[in-house]
C-alpha cells in the first residue's frame, strides 16, 4: 500500500509495523515505510521499544532518529535505507 509513513511523512509504499512489538504484547499497527521500520529495529531491541518508545511520538522525540530523519528527507523519495544493528544495542535478542 503507498500512503504516508506515520514516521517520516513520505508519501511511499508502506506496511503495517507494531509500534510495540507483537511478541511483547503490542497491537497498535501503524503504515510505515522500510527505512524507518529498519532503522527502528536495527537501533533499538524489543524490550526498548516496550518499555521506552511505545509511541510514534516518543520515537520521533528521539535525538537519534531525528538525525535519521534529516538525512532521509535529503534522498530521493526511492530511497531505501539498510543499516546495521547499532553498536551501542546489545547482542542479547530478549531478556
């Protein structure tokens, strides 16, 4: 479906994301787009997004993605971003 990432307002093609994930108990589903769905799971664990940013509000608070956010606007609007896991994430999937 293409309509307007929650997160970065891009009008892309986009896919249901639980803001808490489901495993943890989340239902909200709001439409977002690959590159800030990767870039959410790639910086923050499960556990983080549970007990931390449960909220697109707090997520787009956030300094780190606010930064993603500035260059993203920067690229074309096809732009897919991939990234690594965050070096300051640990290796530990779920406590």
């Amino acid at each position: 479906m293409t309509e307007p990432c929650v997160f970065c307002l891009r009008n892309v093609p986009t896919r249901g994301h639980h803001v808490v994930p489901r495993c943890k108990g989340g239902r909200e589903i709001v439409p977002t787009c690959h590159s800030c769905e990767d870039f959410i799971h790639k910086t923050w664990s499960h556990n983080e997004l549970r007990d931390n940013f449960h909220s697109v509000e707090r997520i787009c608070a956030d300094k780190r993605f606010q930064r993603f956010l500035r260059w993203l606007h920067k690229q074309k609007t096809e732009t897919v971003f991939k990234s690594r896991r965050n070096r300051t994430r640990t290796d530990r999937k779920y406590r």
